[in-house]
C-alpha cells in the first residue's frame, strides 16, 4: 500500500515541476518577447506593387469580413436586416434569408473584403441595436487604387492575402513572407514585405487601354492583345489584356475575363511571323534582299514523290524581293525564299529568336507555344512556317522576338519587374537589360528595318498605321484560326494583328496588337489592327520625349551640327504654355529667379499662374503634363 502512495505522489510531482517549467518559460518570454528571436514570429504587411514612376498599383489596406452568426439573430428583424444588408453590401437579399432560413450552418459569411466606408456604416448600426447576429471581422486586405489597369499584370489575392494571378502570385514570397523573426523588427512600425517595382508607364499604359477598349467595341472582337515595349532595353511599357476585371472585386467578373492572353495564349500568328522567318532565310545566306522570286497568285512545290504542294496567296504580285514581299505581304515570295534554307538550320533560327521556349517573364503560366523540329515537319512544313503557319506563338514571344530587329540583331530578354526594394528603400533585387545572344547580323537588321518601312507607304498592307512625320517599320498579319470542333481551319475565326517598331532608323519603341475572332465587317491586319496601331503609337508619342518630324534634326555639311530646341522664355508676364513638350520647359528649371515645379510627362495641360498673370521675382510655377 505504502509503495503504491509513493508512486502516486512521485506522478504527481513530477507533472506539477513539468507544469511550473512550461509557466517559467512562459512567463519569462512575456516578459522579454525578444529573448528567442529564432521562434517567435508575427505577422507584416504585404508590400506595394508600383509602376515604373513609383505610382500605386497594389498595396495593403484593412478590409473587413461580413458574417452571420444565425443564434444570435432575431426571427423577427432579420428578414428586414437582410433587405438593408442587400443593399449595402451589393447582394441579393433572398439570397441572404434563404441561406439563413435553411438552417445548415450556424455561421456563414456574406461577403468578404468588404471595404471600411460600408464596414463601418454595418457598425454603426450594430451600436444602434440593428443586425443582431451580424458580424463584421477586421482582416488585412489588398487595395488596387487604379482598379482594372493591368489588371492582368498586377494580378489578385485570395483568402489570407496570399497571391494567386499575376505578379501578386508570381512574387507572392517576396510582397509576403511566411513570417518576420521579432529580432528583425525595426522601429516605428510593423514589418513589410518587399515593393515590386514594374517596367509599365502607369500613363501610356492608360492610354493605350482606352485605344484597345475602343478598338474591341469597333470590332465586336472576342479578346484583344496591345503591348508596347521599350526596344533599346526590353522592358514592357504597357501590358494591355482584353477583356480585364477590377482585382478588388474579381469575382464579380467572370473567370475568363482574368485569362492572361498575352503570355498564356498561344496561335498561329499570321503574316506578321514573315519578319522572323525572311531575316532568317537572308541571314542564313539562302537570298539576298535583291533576289527575285515570281508570284503568279500561289506558291508552287512538287515533291520528288509527285505530292503537288500549293498555297495560295491573295494576289498575283510577279517580281518580288524581300522588300516587297513585306509590303504586299505575298505568301508565294515567303514560301519560295525558305525553299533556299535547309529546315533544319531554318529551324534552328527561328529557335535563336525564342520561339518554343517561353520569354522567361516574370509571369505564371506562360506558355512555351510550339515550333516542332524538322523531324516532325511534313513537305510543306517549311514554306507554311514561313508564313506563320504550323508554328503556335504567344504575344510576348512576338514583341521579345522583334527585339532582335530593333537592336542591330541581339535579343533582349524580355522585362516587366524592374527591381525589388526593402521597406527600408533599399534596392536588394536588380533587373538590368539583359542581351540574351546574337540572332541575325547587324546588316540584315537594319534591311530589315528598312525594307519593313514599306509596309507603312501607301502600298503596303500596313499603311494605315503610318504616321507622316515618325518612320515606322510596319507588319501586318491575318491568321486564321483553328476550328476546335473540325480541327481544320476556320470561315470565320481570325486573328487580326500589326507589330510596328519606330522610329525605325533609331527605334525606341516596339508595338504589337493582335485583335483575336473581330465579329465585325472586316477581319484583315491591315484594315482593322493598322489604325489601332498608329493611334496607339501617337499616344506614345505624346508621351515620351521621341522625336518627330518637326523635332530639331542632326545636319550633314562636312561637320555635324544640331539645330537647339527653343526653350520656353518667362518673363514679365506667364505665357500660355499649354500643348508645350516637357523637353522644351527644362530650361525654367535652372531658373534661379523662380521656383518651377513639374509633374508628369508629355505635354502641359495645365498651369499655374494662368496666362498673362504677372510673373514677380520669386514666383512659384505650377505645371502639369500628360
């Protein structure tokens, strides 16, 4: 008996040292939170996405969840609640009483991130004795201040603010990690990830959407790909997707507006995919931009078995080079000029351009498209490759491929990320331009060039995306599509593009636009996707600071010389300095004698002090541009 006493009473001792240990331990890390950095972890804030002037895309909030806990609720006021509830919340009222009604579950949510202004009208409420039953939960939210721009780009959260499209998801670790050590905390604050510094220009990318928006309602189109990319360094511009969604209510549009089109989709891409394959037949040495190739309306091979291979093309275009076939875009030249390359180093080519392989930008899902090797290729592989035929493409392949033209050859890897910075402000991820390797010589580039600027003179398919005073190297394309159900081509599915790099003796900019099943009365690039192009184009360049026409030009007379922009002169009275190029006002900046402010790019559309106001010593000078 007394053996068994002890036993008992040494169990017992033992848990209650077990227990005074645990609340030692307990109590000392109350009382010092910093002593076990390595276990104790809090929460942080998910870090900003930007565009390239530092402009909020995406950024943390607090956001509030709207739940019902059915005990609570009165049978007779909830029915009255739910009406009123309906309405501020955007729901259906029956909706909310049939799922109270049924009684399934005690606890059940209405809406989830809900913002504060109607959060907070649900509390006032509350204090006021309504919406027994109903209640409201503070959670961390994402807030995207300029709602549906880039939408596709930027992306949306879910539950637990965690990413799940786009950039949000892509660099989810990096905008949210896991969990801050409390060793890390710095001062004044709770912790934050990272900001996501964008390559886009929140302003051209604006304006390049409203284009595109028109452009889908003038054509009834299904969907519609705009993108614009800085040549000289790969970095993307703009990154238009139609149709978009608001990522701060994404559920309200249907899953299939939140499609990435541009990176995710692939198709043939028509007549455009000539640029790559001509530049790669002349730069494999198969013609020369002076060799001749005749069109009598079709391209015509027979196989050494008898197999007669024909493709039509849309005209009898006799003598072509190189340079006409561009600009009448003539599928019988395209065909005939690749039946001077071998297909295996044909092949290779268009591989070196980065076709089958995705761009590598900083997107999820991006499709690889589909350029099948030699081996593979039938007896009319080849010359259909060449007109863009039997080779399945993605928008950012294309613009990532144009590259090469627009930089003497080299290709740039697509950007869209440009850095990552520390909530401290400092840079700790770089992403410079990157050359990714030679594709073709620096002379066939620039005939390239050259020889697409055709494409936009009155002759060439694309010349309603020319511009007078810009040179522009213009391609135009008409796919047509693959009908699922036949699996042979379609009557009436098509896509519709343009690329154009400009300017094109020094280009800055290239512009891509594919407009993807147009229902309405035309379907050709050249008709439907040329004058989107060029009106794309002019808003670029009121945006930047690319020259024109009437812009100061470089000289030749034995020495080089540079006719000096007039800048803008204040004096006694302000001018009316509407409609004036930024480039013309950075002279008042070195004005000791006044102090000039300016904000935004491309042209002044509004000033202060008005015109003709009294400009004294030390006056302040307000302009805005866009």
């Amino acid at each position: 008996m007394k053996g068994r006493s002890w036993r008992y009473w040494t169990i017992i001792g033992a848990f209650s040292l077990f227990a005074l240990f645990v609340l030692y331990h307990y109590a000392a890390l109350a009382a010092h939170p910093n002593a076990d950095p390595e276990a104790q972890e809090i929460a942080i804030d998910r870090g900003n996405i930007v565009d390239r002037s530092g402009r909020i895309l995406a950024m943390d909030t607090a956001l509030y969840n709207v739940a019902v806990w059915r005990p609570e609720t009165d049978e007779k006021t909830f029915p009255t609640d739910a009406n009123r509830l309906a309405s501020m919340l955007g729901l259906d009222a029956a909706d909310i009483r049939g799922t109270w009604a049924n009684g399934s579950a005690d606890f059940f949510y209405l809406k989830k991130r809900v913002q504060p202004q109607v959060a907070k009208a649900i509390q006032a409420a509350k204090a006021n004795g309504d919406f027994q039953g109903v209640v409201v939960e503070k959670v961390s939210g994402r807030l995207y201040p300029e709602k549906s721009l880039a939408s596709h780009l930027v992306g949306f959260v879910g539950d637990g603010n965690r990413g799940l499209a786009g950039i949000e998801r892509k660099y989810d670790e990096q905008l949210l990690p896991d969990s801050v050590p409390f060793g890390q905390l710095k001062p004044g604050g709770r912790p934050r990830g990272d900001t996501v510094v964008l390559s886009i220009d929140a302003n051209i990318q604006y304006s390049l959407e409203e284009i595109a928006r028109q452009a889908m309602v003038d054509t009834k189109a299904h969907a519609l790909i705009l993108l614009a990319m800085d040549s000289r360094t790969g970095e993307m511009l703009a990154y238009v997707a139609l149709p978009d969604f608001d990522p701060n209510d994404y559920l309200a549009s249907p899953p299939e507006n939140w499609y990435d089109w541009p990176s995710v989709y692939a198709y043939e891409p028509g007549s455009v995919f000539k640029i790559f394959s001509l530049s790669s037949v002349v730069d494999l040495g198969g013609a020369t931009f002076s060799t001749i190739f005749y069109c009598d309306g079709a391209y015509h091979h027979t196989t050494p078995s008898g197999q007669v291979i024909t493709i039509k093309c849309l005209g009898v275009h006799g003598a072509v080079n190189i340079q006409r076939i561009l600009e009448v875009s003539c599928n019988a030249g395209a065909g005939y000029a690749s039946d001077t390359v071998d297909p295996l180093d044909f092949y290779t080519k268009l591989i070196s351009y980065g076709f089958g392989s995705p761009t590598g930008l900083a997107l999820p899902g991006e499709t690889a498209g589909l350029l099948r090797p030699p081996n593979q290729w039938s007896a009319r592989s080849k010359p259909t490759i060449a007109i863009g035929q039997e080779v399945l493409v993605s928008a950012l392949q294309m613009v990532s491929a144009a590259t090469a033209l627009a930089n003497g050859g080299v290709l740039l890897k697509p950007i869209v990320v440009e850095r990552l910075v520390d909530p401290a402000g400092k840079t700790v991820w770089d992403n410079p331009p990157q050359p990714l390797r030679r594709v073709i010589s620096p002379e066939v580039a620039a005939n390239m060039l050259k020889a697409m600027r055709t494409g936009s003179s009155l002759g060439g398919t694309g010349f309603r995306a020319g511009i007078p005073d810009v040179p522009m190297a213009v391609k135009t394309g008409t796919a047509q599509m693959i009908d699922p159900t036949t699996r042979a081509y379609s009557e009436k599915d098509y896509i519709a593009s343009t690329m154009a790099i400009f300017p094109a003796d020094a280009p800055r900019i290239i512009l891509y636009l594919a407009i993807i099943k147009p229902r309405g009365d035309q379907y050709y690039g050249g008709r439907i996707a040329a004058p989107v192009v060029r009106e794309a184009a002019e808003a670029i360049l009121g945006l930047t600071d690319i020259p024109r026409g009437d812009s100061p030009v470089a000289a030749h007379a034995g020495t080089v010389t540079v006719p000096a922009a007039v800048q803008v002169a204040v004096g006694a009275t302000m001018p009316d300095l509407t409609g004036t190029p930024k480039r013309l006002l950075l002279g008042l900046l070195g004005r000791k004698d006044l102090k000039v402010r300016l904000s935004g790019d491309g042209y002044v559309v509004k000033q202060s002090p008005a015109p003709g106001s009294p400009v004294a010593q030390g006056a302040e000078i307000d302009l805005e541009l866009k």
